[in-house]
C-alpha cells in the first residue's frame, strides 16, 4: 500500500548548495530532474549563497523553489542585493533546511 501511494506523488528532490563552485551542475541537474516530472527544492547555505548573484542563477527561476541561509546571506557581505525569482519569505534559518530533508525523496549535496 504504502509503495502505490508513494508513486502516485510527485516526487522531490532536494539539494543543498554550500559551494559557491557547481552553479553549471546545479541548473543542468535541475532541468533534468523537472524534465522527468520531478519537483525540486534547494536550500542554499554558507558559500551557496554567493551563486544567487550570478547571470546563470537565473535559469532556476521557475524550475526550484529555492531558500536561502539567512545568517550566510549576511556573512557573505549580500545584505541589501535582490535574489532572482525570490523574495523575502524566501531568507530562512538551517530549520528550513531540516524541513527541506523531511519533505524530499531523494538529496544532494553540492
């Protein structure tokens, strides 16, 4: 019972994103993984959150949710820059990350 239930919902992954490195991985695992019908969710932490200011994040919009460490977010100096495809709601604390772990079927981490 619990394995039909388990396919009949739209499956996630998750990711957590703690390099500023990968960005390019990060988009093509993304397309890849909404081309086969699957949902994703990234929580970005630490480093992770110096991607948001690059062109190519842009290509996330509308493929991922997305959150952000907020205490990153200010240790890294961003405080006062926009997030494509995202807005206040979107800066959270590692719970949104723990929450993140609860709600996916499968995680990666980059």
């Amino acid at each position: 019972m619990a394995d039909s239930y388990r396919s009949a919902q739209k499956e996630k992954l998750g990711i957590c994103v703690s390099s500023q490195r990968h960005l390019r991985h990060l988009v093509g695992i993304t397309q890849a993984a909404r081309r086969a019908g699957k949902e994703v969710v990234i929580f970005f932490t630490h480093k992770g959150v110096l991607l948001t200011q690059e062109p190519e994040f842009k290509k996330l919009v509308g493929n991922a949710r997305y959150a952000l460490c907020y205490a990153g977010w200010k240790a890294n100096g961003l405080e006062g820059k926009s997030v494509p495809g995202m807005d206040e709601t979107g800066f959270a604390t590692q719970l949104r990350h723990a929450e993140m772990l609860e709600e996916v079927d499968r995680y990666l981490v980059l």
